[in-house]
C-alpha cells in the first residue's frame, strides 16, 4: 500500500489561491472507474463519484475531478469501490431540484490497494471491525 500512496503523492503541491475557506477533506470510496478527458487546450481532466457514509442508510455522494498531473495519477491508480482520502475546494449547487456537490480535488491518498481489500487486514482486525459496525449500526453502509 505504501507504494501506491507514493506513486500518487509525487507532485503533492496542493493549489495555492489564497482562499483556504472553502477546502474540503474526507474519506469514502469510489463509486465508479475515473473517466479521464482533456480539453482543447489538451489539459488532462479526471472525473469520479465517491460515496461518504452520512449515517444509516444514508450516503452522500460527492463528484470528484482532478485537473493536469494528478488527472493522469489517479485516473491510473484509482479503481470502483477503493477507499480514499481527498482534499479539495467544494461546490454545492442544485440539479433538477436536487442538492449536487461537487469537489475538485487537489491532493489523495489510496486508503486501499484494491477494490476488495479491506482496510483492516488480520482476522482479529476484521472480527473487531465487524463488532464495531454492528455496534454502531453500521452494518447497511453501501460500500
């Protein structure tokens, strides 16, 4: 894992616009494959969805871009269903009636190697997690 984390924090410059009020972090995990495009201009644009768990039941998803260096990292890297830690700048606006948000991301960190590797790894780990969840009501999150 720490491997991959390398690979994707390589250039970790975060976006300096002096406006440090509107920057978002969390952790939650990819609800599909990145889809990677560039513009005329030819800078390389990556877009995702990654779901946060916001209670029971209930998770709010959020789109994700990256823009030039970190649009090629993770569109390589990251895959439907790991977990992630992002930071970015957020926007909210309403679709149809509906509350959307929106980040684009200026720093990641794979939580996960791989969609179905948890993130706790020996069995004692697992069984602990396991109570935990059930513990807190946690047993229908959706990812």
């Amino acid at each position: 894992m720490e491997e991959q984390t390398k690979k994707i924090t390589i250039s970790s410059r975060v976006a300096d616009d002096g406006d440090f009020g509107n920057t978002i972090s969390f952790v939650g995990n990819l609800g599909r494959d990145p889809e990677m495009s560039y513009t005329p201009e030819g800078k390389a644009l990556t877009k995702f969805s990654v779901g946060v768990w916001a209670g029971k039941n209930i998770t709010l998803w959020l789109n994700v871009s990256f823009w030039e260096e970190w649009a090629e990292a993770v569109n390589e890297q990251l895959k439907k269903g790991m977990r992630v830690k992002i930071t970015g700048r957020l926007r909210s606006y309403k679709w149809q009636g509906v509350d959307r948000y929106e980040v684009t991301g200026s720093w990641v960190q794979i939580l996960t190697k791989k969609p179905d590797e948890p993130v706790v790894s020996s069995p004692k780990e697992i069984e602990a997690d396991k109570a935990w969840r059930i513990a807190h009501n946690l047993d229908d999150v959706p990812y």
